[in-house]
C-alpha cells in the first residue's frame, strides 16, 4: 500500500469514527429528551390530557409542515398521498400515536410515570410478539425465555397493583403497532409524522375550537408563558425526532437498540426521584423481571447476527448454498 494509499483509508476511518459519534450523541440526545418528557406536561396544566393531545397535534402538525418546507421534501409528502396503501397504513399510524400520545400525557399528569416507564420498557419484548403474530417470525431460545420473563413480571404487577399495568400495556402496544405501520408504509420520519399530524388535526382543531366556543380552553388563560409552553408542544415532538433521524443514518441498529432503553430508564429514574412515586417490593421484583428479560433480549440481539455470519462462512467453505426463506 502506498503513502497515498494509507493516508486515504487513515481519513476514512477518521470519518467513519466521527459520523459514528456524531449519530450516537444525536441518539442518546433523542432518547434523553424523550426520557424527560413527564417534566413537560405537567407545566401545561391545569389543560387536561385531551385538550394537551389536541395542541400537542396542532402544533405538531404546523412544525412538522415549516420542517418539510425547509428540508424540501414536500414532494415526499405528494408521493405518499399517492399511494392508497401508504396512506391507508399512515392512518393507522396516526390513531395509534394519538393513543400513545393521549395515555402518556395522561399518566405523566396523573402520577403514573413509573408506570409509562414499564411500558417503554416492554415496547421491545411487545414487538418480538408482533412480529410472531403477523409476520409469521419465529422466535429463538433467548427471546422465548425474555419473553416467559416478561409475561411473569406483568402478572406479577398485576397482582402488587390490583389491576393490570393497563397504561404501561396500552402504551407498548400503541407504540408496537405504530413501528409495524411505520415499517410497512416505508416513508420517511418527518413527512411520516406531517402526514399522521395533518390526518389527526380535523378532530383536534374541532375539539379545541369547541372548548374556545364553550370558554373552556386553556390557551391564553393562564398567562404568556403558559401558552408559549403549549404552543412549543410542536417543537417538543420534532427535535427529538429529527435528532433521531440524525442517528438512524448514522449507527447500527444494534446500537439504536441498546439506546432506546435510556428513555424508560429516565421515565423510572424521575418516577421515583422526583415525582416520588410508590415501589413496593412485588414492583421491584416485577420491573426486576422486565431487566432481566431486556438483557436477555440484548444479549441475543447482539450475539445473533455474529452466529449467522460464523454459519454463513462456515457454508461458504463447505461450497454449501446458503438456505432460502
């Protein structure tokens, strides 16, 4: 290799270790805004959860536009509209956010943090079962074993609450569904949500018109700052968003996998530290199961693409084709 030579792939790698870095602070960046999300709402009270869901698609859907604008992807947006299944699963996608979105607003303001955190916890272990239910996957010994883990801490929490975790299961579930719409749309993040903001503004531009009418809104009510705090909820749903997309483009999925647990993990951290919420012993134990069964779920995401590489080599030196399906 000559000088010319090694410098060049020297600066490729420099390169390649900066993008890296760059896209796991933009992740990290995402997932920590994310996390302190249950610091937000709670300033935009005394507006109940419906009326913050409303302003939340309101404004979401007017930053989520000036973003298409500014990144010139509008054409993006006219492509989807063209297509009826796209559209058709974008629907989708907006019902079950707004289902995610309005349950999380509810429990941040209503002393159940701990409780949102269970299910961003679970959101991973719910989608391995999505993806056994519909897409027909087939499941390995670790996330069988994660997902016994799983099942036992939910009854286990059901039994320390008297009821079962219904906002922890509403939320993953939502949030499990939203990613398989998303998926099988295959559009990208920011015109995905304009579209989904846009499909859901009718019903909250009407609800919160009617609270105007009926001198029951919020907004203006309470001061300057309390209605620029409302109106920043569209800003607060895109930079995290866009600091995600930064990431996606930027580090392996294995990686994104991993961080994804540093927003429950902060939920759980300000559940208990700052809005002091209750953890008996039985919740200790049944959030232990849910860690447990996480690690085990990361130790096979991790371990299995190496395996499947070491078989794939192993083939190839055999002269063995590789099987299909």
């Amino acid at each position: 290799m000559t000088q010319v030579q090694r410098v060049g792939t020297l600066e490729d790698l420099d390169a390649r270790a900066s993008e890296l870095r760059t896209g796991f602070l933009a992740g990290l960046a995402a997932y920590l805004m994310w996390g302190a999300f249950p610091l937000y709402f709670p300033l935009l009270e005394p507006a109940g959860a419906i009326e913050l869901l409303a302003h939340r698609v309101l404004w979401s859907a007017v930053t989520m536009l000036l973003l298409l604008v500014v990144l010139r992807r509008v054409g993006h947006l006219r492509a989807i509209l063209r297509s009826r299944r796209t559209v058709g699963l974008l629907l989708v996608a907006a019902a079950v956010i707004a289902v995610n979105w309005g349950t999380f607003i509810w429990a941040t303001t209503n002393g159940r943090v701990i409780e949102t955190s269970l299910g961003y916890f679970i959101n991973p272990l719910v989608t391995v079962v999505i993806g056994v239910v519909v897409l027909s996957e087939r499941l390995r010994g670790l996330q069988w074993a994660a997902l016994g883990l799983a099942a036992g801490a939910v009854l286990l929490l059901t039994l320390d609450y008297g009821r079962p975790p219904w906002v922890a299961l509403v939320l993953a579930c939502s949030f499990g569904t939203y990613g398989l719409a998303k998926k099988k749309a295959g559009v990208g993040a920011v015109e995905g949500l304009t579209f989904e903001s846009f499909a859901l503004t009718p019903l909250a531009g009407a609800y919160v018109g009617w609270l105007v009418v009926t001198g029951a809104s919020q907004f203006g009510g309470h001061g300057v700052a309390h209605a620029l705090l409302l109106a920043s909820a569209g800003l607060v749903t895109a930079v995290p968003l866009l600091c995600f997309g930064a990431a996606a483009t930027r580090v392996p999925l294995v990686t994104i996998g991993l961080l994804q647990y540093v927003t429950p993990t902060c939920q759980f951290l300000l559940g208990l530290l700052v809005f002091d919420e209750a953890m008996p012993t039985g919740r200790w134990v049944g959030f232990s199961l849910v860690w447990l069964a996480l690690v085990l779920l990361s130790v096979e995401m991790v371990t299995h693409p190496a395996r499947e590489r070491r078989r794939a080599r192993r083939r190839t030196a055999a002269g063995v084709a590789p099987p299909c399906g």
